[in-house]
C-alpha cells in the first residue's frame, strides 16, 4: 500500500510487491500524516472562552480482528503506518490485514474505519480477504477491539471498481456516520505490470443490538 504526495494531497495505494496488488487511494488533510483516533468535535461556546475549549482526545482503540462468518474469513489486524519513502505500511502475508491508524477506529464517533490486506501472495497463497468479492448486503461483520469489545457491522455494498475510479474521498473520509470498510484487490491479473485492475471493497455499518 503506497501513500504519495499528488498536488499537495496525500494518496494512499495498495501494494502487494510480491503477486502485486495495487489498490485503494487515501485523501488526508495535510501531506505529513499525524496520529488520530476520533475527529474533533466542533466548539459549543463562545470563541476565546473557556466554556470553548475542546474536550480530550482519546486514545486510540486499534481493532484485532475481523470475522465474517458466514464468509469464511478470519483475519487478525495490525496497525500500519507510513514508511520513510512514502509507502504505507502493510503485512506481507495476506492473512493479516492492515488498519490504517491514521483514520478512525471501530469506537469513533464519525468515519470510516479502513482495513485492508493483500488477497494474494507467491509466498503465502490466497489471502481471507479474496472472499470480499462474494459477501452480501447484510452479512453480518464482527470487528474486535484491542480492548476485547467485539463490533458488530452489517454489510452495505460490496462494489468492484477500477482502481482509476476509486472513490478516494468516500472511502477514507473522516466524516460522516462511522462505517467500516474493508479493501483488497480483484478483477483480472496483468501478468507484465504484476498488477490486479481492480478493487474490492466492502463498506459495512455498526449494526443496532
């Protein structure tokens, strides 16, 4: 998973160098990157007052697993981050998948959490995440916090889109209802580029009790 700097915003690619799977594209608000864990409430107050004053951030709760069930995937979850060259940080093997620690986590109030993974690799094989493809509207997703609270989502969509047309702002955005999106790579392999054309990516919502 790439992230490079394009007309002064900060894109987000995944990369698998190894079978190659290139995929999702991620907007952030400024070209360095900077830890974040919920977006910031707005101020209720009067500007230059102490009743303004923002309220604590918390720290972040990294997930550590994701279950779907009735797709067959199990997965656990690493936080990743930026490399020096740019790069995002990923695990080579396509049985562990990627949260993006700069975005939000399964307990914030408002975004889309993004976990991603390779669905392949030479040295690994078939990855979980090469199931996304066959997951429905309303498969039941069940993400695991570091603090041992399980997270209870309801599959959305599951869409295939070519990765020139990904919507980058939609799918890492920071606002909004929280949701979950869950990224990987599909479509057909170009054997020359050792690329995939495609991208599959899964967005899911907290699912009421």
């Amino acid at each position: 998973m790439n992230i490079r700097m394009v007309q002064g915003a900060l894109v987000l690619l995944l990369l698998l160098p190894v079978s190659a799977c290139a995929s999702p594209t991620a907007v952030e608000d400024s070209p360095t990157p900077t830890p974040t864990s919920v977006t910031p409430p707005p101020n209720s107050g009067s500007v230059g007052t102490q009743s303004a004053a923002l309220q604590p951030v918390r720290a972040a709760v990294p997930p550590v697993r994701v279950q779907v069930p009735a797709g067959g995937i199990d997965v656990t979850v690493e936080p990743v981050g930026v490399l020096a060259d740019g790069q995002m940080e990923l695990p080579a093997n396509p049985r562990v998948a990627g949260w993006y620690r700069y975005g939000p986590d399964p307990e914030s109030d408002a975004g889309g959490t993004v976990i991603a993974a390779h669905v392949d690799s030479l040295k690994y094989g078939l990855g979980p995440f090469s199931k996304l493809k066959l997951l429905s509207a309303g498969t039941k997703v069940q993400v695991t916090t570091a603090d041992g609270v399980s997270h209870s989502y309801k599959i959305q969509t599951t869409q295939k889109i070519l990765k020139t047309q990904l919507p980058i702002a939609q799918l890492f955005d920071r606002t909004g209802a929280p949701r979950l999106i869950l990224i990987t790579c599909g479509g057909q392999f170009d054997n020359t580029t050792l690329h995939y054309s495609d991208n599959i990516f899964v967005t899911a919502v907290p699912d009421a009790p």
